[in-house]
C-alpha cells in the first residue's frame, strides 16, 4: 500500500499495463446479496450540499468512482458520491458502500498498539523480538534489534514486502492472495535499508510485523482485534478489515483501470493480496472513517498521552516520499502524516491499492475532517488525475472551513 504521491503511482501501476494489455473482458460477478447499505449516522441535509457534490462531480470520468465526507467544526457532517460501484451491473456508487482504504489502515493498526500499550500489554520501546519468534523474523534485516516504535514511524530500516516480485505475482495471477508470513517470505534475505533509528524509509513490512504482534498479545486473529479494539467502541457498520479467507468484503466497490482507449477495466482480481494484513485491509465508507479519525482524536480510542506520542514523535520526509510536495515539512509518527498545510496543521494518512487512492485529513486546531476516496485510474491520463485531486483536496478544506463562519 504506497503512498498517494504521484510517482509512487507510476511506479506500482505501470505492471498493470500488462494485465490491461492481454486480459480478457471477463465480467466478475456482482455480490448476490447486492449493494444494499445504509450511513452509520445518516446526516441531515447540510447548506453546503450543493457546493460539495459540484466538487466531487468533476472526477468524473477521471476515475469511475469517488466517496467523500466532511465533519464540520461544529460537528455537521457530509457525505457524497459520485459514479459508479459497480460498472457491469450500472450500480451507482452511494455514500454508504464499503472502498478499501489501503494505506490508511497503517493509522487503525497504529491506534491498536498504543492501545495495548496504554493497557500495559506492550511497550512501544520494546524489541520486535520480544514478541515475535526467530522462525518467523530471523531472517529479516533489523528485525531483532528493532522496536516496535521504529516499526510504527518506519525508521527500522526493514525492507519492503511490496517490490516488483509480489507486484508482479498479484497480476499474473487472478485474486492472488497471502498470508501474513508468505509476505514477510519476500525480505528474507534482503539487505537492510539502513541501521534501525537512522533514517525515515517507508516499508510495509513494518505493519504486517505490527499486525502480527497484535495477535500475538491479544492472542485473536488481527481482524477480530480490529472488531473489538475499533468497530465495537465507535459502533461503526461500514467498517471491517477482510480474513485471510476472505480478504475483501463482496460488496466492495469495484476497482477499474483504464489504459486501451480510456475503457475502464475491472481489477477486483488484483486487489486481494493487499488485503488483512496490518498494513491494509480495511474496507469503509467515509463517513466511518471520519468517525474513526474523529475517535482517534477525540480521545475516544487511546489516552492523551499516546495521542501526543502519535502526534509528537515526527520524523521528516523525504520529497521522494511525500505525499503531497506543494505541502513542506511533511512529516510522519506513529502511524500519523503531519502536514503544514495553507489551512493549518493536519494530521492524517494516504493510501492506494490497485486503483484505490484514498485520504484522511483532520485538523484538530478547527475540529475538521476530511475523508476522500477514488476508484479507478485511467492511466494515460495520471497527471491530469493528480492535478485534478489537488484541486478537489483544496476545494473540500476550503468549503469546511468557510463554515459556519
């Protein structure tokens, strides 16, 4: 699950044009029980509707599907969407479908282990080897000497899982999907990136190994511990991380890439390896993952106190490796972005899976949040699309803090 920026897109999308070269037209079948779902909290209709649904229309038919919501200072609320779910069948996309938010989890699974930590059943100081056996790691650079606090800000020096070999592995063939362990089978071997501590280099092995500590303290599965640690508190519905056995939830909106002519292909079958581990996984609605974000810092999820450690302990970004270069000084916590945005201080996450690209935003000084969602990417087409999302990022932010002024 790469970040958002634009190279990184480059980098992880151009395999598909394999797939997008040779693939067959098969239709994926619809979920037979359908597309039928309903808002965790249904929001009134809000003065600034019109304004925001204009926005998030001019996405199409840059991508095939967009979800968007806005919690206000004063704690309104709305959600959008434009588009379609489901392309073959003519499902409109609503506010209420479940998307898979890729990188974002890395922010859920972050909050989980503070969470034990608050419940003194781990420390975040702790080595990665207090917790996980040499079978499973030892063959992992740094595995044995990192903590847990350099896997969550990425500076363990670990490789990443997610290289050429497993990218090309998801296209070749159809819903291609690994466990936890046969991710990490990836860096065995593998040289590691720098010394633990010595530098910032972004690794989604670091939250797999995260994802598996979890299940090792609270002795479940990690997307139980997700139920549990998460759904239940903030009694969310649209919100669930996939099994090993079943990683993404049937009725998901559909992902599709465009390459032959700007037809837009479904590639549901490339999207499952990223699935139920502790570096993505986690299908939601906007609105769920506004409440989420909302929970997080609210104080409804961790003590205030691991809220700073997430907020405080700041590594800076490369420009290679920000999400968005128009903001400086990006910066990255424990399982938090901070970026200095014209609009204030925002923290938050990007994520993208196959042609998922996703964002959270929230600002704690003005109490907004902002969630946004994409489904399809056409690829003759990518920097027209990034520049596109720039401008509905900024006309979002602009909107909710021009109310209730």
């Amino acid at each position: 699950m790469p970040h958002f920026n634009r190279s990184t897109m480059i980098r992880l999308f151009f395999p598909c044009l394999f797939l997008l070269l040779f693939a067959c037209d098969n239709i994926i079948p619809a979920p037979e029980a359908g597309y039928g779902c309903a808002l965790t909290d249904p929001p009134s209709e809000h003065p600034l509707a019109d304004q925001l649904q204009a926005a998030i229309n001019q996405a199409i038919p840059l991508t095939t599907g967009i979800q968007a919501a806005v919690t206000f200072s004063d704690d309104s609320q709305w959600t959008g969407s434009a588009g379609y779910a489901n392309i073959d069948v003519q499902e409109n996309l609503q506010p209420c479908h479940r998307i898979m938010i890729a990188s974002i989890s890395k922010t859920v699974t972050a909050t989980m282990v503070l969470q034990l930590e608050d419940r003194g059943l781990l420390s975040i100081d702790d080595r990665l080897s207090a917790y996980l056996e040499e079978d499973l790691i030892g063959e992992i650079a740094n595995a044995r000497e990192a903590t847990l606090r350099q896997l969550l800000n990425h500076t363990s020096g670990i490789p990443d899982y997610l290289n050429a070999r497993q990218t090309f592995n998801t296209f070749n063939e159809p819903f291609f999907r690994e466990t936890q362990r046969e991710k990490l089978a990836y860096v065995y071997g593998e040289e590691a990136l720098h010394a633990p501590g010595a530098d910032f280099s972004y690794s989604n092995t670091n939250y797999v190994l995260l994802g598996l500590v979890i299940e090792q303290v609270t002795q479940q599965p990690l997307w139980n511990a997700v139920e549990e640690q998460v759904v239940r508190p903030l009694a969310l519905t649209r919100f669930v991380m996939g099994t090993e056995e079943d990683p993404i939830p049937e009725d998901v909106a559909r992902p599709y890439f465009a390459f032959r002519g700007g037809k837009f292909i479904d590639v549901l079958e490339s999207a499952v390896s990223d699935a139920a581990t502790g570096d993505g996984g986690i299908a939601a609605n906007m609105q769920d993952l506004n409440i989420f974000a909302r929970g997080l810092f609210g104080g409804g999820l961790i003590s205030e106190r691991a809220l700073g450690a997430m907020q405080s302990d700041m590594i800076l970004v490369g420009e290679e490796e920000a999400d968005f270069s128009e903001w400086p000084d990006e910066a990255y916590g424990l399982g938090l972005n901070r970026y200095q945005t014209p609009f204030g201080t925002a923290y938050g996450h990007t994520g993208s899976t196959s042609s998922y690209n996703s964002l959270m935003l929230h600002f704690p000084d003005e109490g907004i949040t902002i969630s946004l969602i994409s489904t399809g990417l056409d690829l003759e087409r990518l920097e027209e699309y990034g520049d596109l999302v720039e401008v509905l990022r900024d006309q979002l932010i602009d909107l909710a803090f021009s109310w209730p002024n």
